[in-house]
C-alpha cells in the first residue's frame, strides 16, 4: 500500500498566525499476519517527510527538514464491536538548515475503534511521542528535547466506499508534556481517498 498526507495547517501563537501546505508525508506499507484465522493483524511501514511547509512562517508550518521513518502497526481482528490499534515509529530526522540536526524522535498510539453504525465508528486514542536533542554544528543544545502525549477521540464515517471522513481533537494528559509549545488542544480533520 502506498500513501500520502499533505496537510493544510493553521496555527496561531499569541498574536500571530499562519495557514498553508505543511509537510509532506509519503508513506509505503507492506502487510504482516494477514492469514484469516489470526485474532491480529499487522503492517511494516516505511516512510519519508519532506519539506513542503514554510519554516520561516511564524509559526512556522514545517521544520524545513527531510525525515526518514519506520514502524509497525497491529490490530486485533474478528473481534465484534471492537478494534484495537497499536502503533509506533522512530524517525530519523534530518537538518532544517546548515547546521542544525533536529533531534530523532520515537512516537506511539494506542487506540480502540467502537463499531456504533455502519459506517460511523468512534475512535478513542493515546498518542504521543519523544523526540531527541538538537544539534547545531555537531553540539548538542540543552533543553530542546520534546515530549508529548494527547488524549484523542475521532469519528471515522464512511459516506462512501472510498472516502473516509475523520473530525478529531486531541488534548495534554497533564504532567505528561514537555519542551516547545503547548496547545490546550489541538483539532483536526483527515480526509482518506482510496484509490483502485
């Protein structure tokens, strides 16, 4: 399966703000456990994110580097009402300018869908991530590491076979963040085209 994101970002920062085209992410994933009689099924990812946002925006949209990532991914299966997720990636994360190196980052999720309706099925998540030290000019610079972890909940309707729609917030689990700018929350909308 091959895929991509390309993000339509705005954020805002005391007075300032932005919207635009964040970075781009293109990302290949090939299936795991996927024999019938199996309760879990399973996918390696591969995947590259390049710098099409503006860094120099404030805030910026993009980080200005080309990040390379892998991870895997499982679900259980042939469970009613119910599906679990679980994922992680660590990204190797690459230069925004001549000398910074952005600090390599480990992220997760964990997550169960509810099967309501045909259709419309909710989606309740922990996700986060760490991510390393900066570098500039091969040094590394104090207090620049980051941590994250959001509590998500999400709709995933399905209005027609190929299209997935997905409205979703997320929120800091308190005492659980550090380093960058916090949001108090931060919302969202996926749209998934599946292509032939």
């Amino acid at each position: 399966e091959l895929g991509g994101v390309l993000p339509l970002a705005m954020k805002n920062r005391g007075d300032n703000s932005a919207t635009g085209i964040g970075d781009l992410l293109v990302i290949g994933r090939y299936g795991l456990l996927q024999k019938g009689l199996l309760p879990i099924r399973g996918a390696l990812s591969l995947a590259v994110s390049l710098p099409t946002g503006d860094k120099n925006s404030t805030p910026a949209l993009g980080d200005g580097s080309t990040d390379f990532g892998f991870g895997l991914a499982f679900n259980t299966a042939n469970l009613p009402f119910v599906t679990g997720h679980l994922r992680g990636a660590y990204w190797l994360n690459g230069k925004s300018n001549d000398s910074t190196k952005l600090g390599n980052m480990l992220e997760y999720m964990a997550g169960l869908d509810f099967a309501v309706l045909p259709g419309l099925t909710p989606q309740l998540a922990l996700s986060g991530y760490n991510k390393g030290q900066n570098k500039v000019n091969g040094s590394v610079i104090n207090n620049t590491e980051e941590s994250r972890m959001l509590l998500g909940l999400l709709l995933l309707w399905k209005p027609l076979p190929v299209l997935v729609i997905r409205p979703k917030v997320s929120v800091p689990v308190p005492g659980m963040n550090k380093g960058g700018t916090i949001a108090d929350f931060y919302p969202g909308l996926d749209l998934w085209v599946t292509l032939p």
